[in-house]
C-alpha cells in the first residue's frame, strides 16, 4: 500500500496531522494545502497537533508550515517528535512539543469515537449537552445525546443526529457530500447547513416540537418528519 503523505483525524485538542517521514516535505506541505483547501470549511479554525515521528524538521521547514496553517486561519499548537532537531525548532517557536509516545485524546472530552460497520466512516458519540462555545469537529458522523444549545456548533463530513434540543449551529456534511442527513427531536437551529446549501428556522416555528430530518433535495434543504 502506497504511503499517505499526510493524514488528518480528530483529536481532543483539535485536529492531528500526522506526515510521512520519507516524502519530501515541499510535497508533503502542497498535499496539505491542497486538501485544506478543498475543505476549508472543516478545518477553518482548526487548533493543530504536528505529528512528524522520527523525521528531523529543521526550523525553516517547521516555520513555513506554520505559515501555511495560519494564512488558513489554522493555528499550529503542538508537535509531537522523536527527533532533537524538530523538537529544538518547535521550542523555538514557542510551540507546545512531545514525543510520539504522547498521543493526544480523541476528539471531544466527552465523546467516544465508534467505527461505522457499514463503510468504515468514524464516528463521534457525545453523551451530554453542547452548551454555547462548544465546537464539535468530525470527519465523520456526529451523535449527541442531549441538547445542542444556542452559541454551540457542530461542523461533520458526515451525518448529525441529536437526541435531544437542536438550537445552535449545525454544518453536516462539511466535505460537500449533498448525500448526508441532519435528524433532531427538536429541529430549531440558529443556522443550518449541508454541504453548500445553508437555512435557518423561521421565526414563528411551532413550539409542538416534534422529530425532524433535514436533507437537500432539488437544491434546497428540505426539513420533514422524522420517522425512521
């Protein structure tokens, strides 16, 4: 199997960017560019964990992709390395270091991630309520079990179901797959979107809540019971 030269997943402090040792790093950072790029609306914001291994990342190299993140509105927090020069670079960077031993948690304090038996597609399950200034990133689904209140916000490639009171932001398929649902028992988010089409709740909604399923048909979001 050909190796990836960087791979992306969800992490309790943002997101872990984990990049081949063999590459070239000119290559390497175009690839992550490029995929940044294409999914600007995931990563937007994004806290970055560096994960390089044994691969010795001199301070110039260390200092352009640190660039490259924040020209991106991605900030590059921490680096996690087995090598004395990158972790002497980082360090001149003021950048939080580890070693590989170190591996962050996962995605959300709370949450456990649960694999799709379906297609393989990770999860994220989060057994409490979002409350406001909480973000949830995942590239794929995300189930809460509790509310998700004003000021709170979910961004997932996948699906988003939520047990419970959908009242903050919601962007379900942030990779643009048009294919993914958003199901609440309480549909009445502050903004919701799917892929590129994006609605609010009206103003006079009913307060009968009742389960709803959100989806993009005819090139609009359309919002209907949910009974499967």
């Amino acid at each position: 199997m050909e190796e990836q030269r960087v791979a992306i997943k969800g992490i309790k402090e943002g997101l872990l960017i984990s990049v081949s040792p063999t590459e070239e790093w000119q290559s390497i950072t175009a690839d992550l560019a490029a995929r940044i790029d294409q999914q600007s609306n995931f990563f937007a914001g994004a806290r970055i964990t560096l994960d390089v291994g044994e691969r010795p990342v001199p301070k110039h190299e260390l200092m352009s992709l640190k660039a490259l993140l924040e020209r991106r509105g991605l900030s590059l927090w921490s680096v996690l390395s087995d090598s004395t020069t990158t972790i002497d670079a980082a360090q001149s960077l003021d950048l939080k270091t580890s070693t590989t031993n170190s591996i962050p948690g996962r995605e959300d304090t709370d949450g456990d991630e649960f694999p799709s038996e379906e297609d393989g597609t990770i999860g994220v399950l989060i057994k409490r309520t979002l409350r406001s200034g909480r973000t949830v990133n995942s590239r794929g689904h995300v189930v809460v079990l509790g509310d998700v209140n004003p000021g709170a916000q979910i961004i997932a490639a996948g699906d988003v179901i939520v047990w419970g009171r959908l009242r903050g932001i919601v962007h379900a398929g942030a990779s643009g797959d048009e294919d993914v649902v958003v199901c609440a028992l309480d549909m009445t988010p502050t903004q919701l979107r799917i892929a590129g089409y994006i609605t609010t709740s009206p103003p006079d909604k009913r307060r009968n809540p009742k389960p709803e399923m959100a989806s993009v048909r005819a090139g609009q979001i359309i919002v209907e019971p949910w009974t499967n």
